[in-house]
C-alpha cells in the first residue's frame, strides 16, 4: 500500500508525526529537556499529509465563510495519546480527530 491509496474519511487527519530524538548510541531512552516537556504536557508535532471531507466541519456549522483550520503540508501541533499510528512503506503515520489538532505553526 503507498500512502496515496489512503483516503482519510469524516472528519480524521492523517499526519506525518515529528518524534522528537530521545535515543543514545547505546539505545538507551533519555528523557530529559525538552522531551521531558513534551512528555509532560502530551503534545506533539506532525505535517498535515491529508484531511476527510468533514474535517473541522461541525465546529462551524453551515457558516458561507468557513475554512478548515489546517491545509496538506500545514505543520501542527497535536494531542500526543490521540490517534492510531499506521505504517506505509515502512513509515509510521498517525490518523487522529480534527479537534486533536491543537494549533498550526506558522513560522518555524
């Protein structure tokens, strides 16, 4: 499966998560710094690969001046223990719920 044969239904987000490195040579977890912050408050980071057609819809009602809260590419700032990771062509994905997007980044 590659991940253009994946079509995100309702109103789910499929992101390409950033996973902060935490790891040693040796393997070793060191949770320390700025993981540690992130651990703490449970928030994480992803490009936004994909949205369903009802993304961010129900937050807005029928309003003509509606716009979806993040684009295909947006960097956002997501609820880390929200979603379901899935692996594409040996890359882990995550699909979550629009409300879990917690802001987008636009300057890095």
């Amino acid at each position: 499966m590659q991940i253009e044969q994946i079509e995100v239904c309702g109103h789910r987000v499929l992101l390409d998560p950033i996973f902060p490195k935490a790891e040693t040579e040796s393997g070793i977890v060191v949770v320390t710094g700025e993981t540690a912050k992130r651990e703490k408050a449970a928030t994480q980071e992803g490009f936004v690969v994909r949205t369903g057609a009802m993304a961010w819809r129900a937050f807005d009602g029928d309003n003509p001046d509606w716009k979806p809260w993040a684009k295909e590419g947006d960097r956002v700032i997501f609820a880390k223990h929200a979603g379901k990771f899935i692996t594409v062509e040996d890359k882990e994905y995550i699909i979550i719920n629009d409300e879990d997007v917690q802001a987008v980044i636009t300057q890095v």
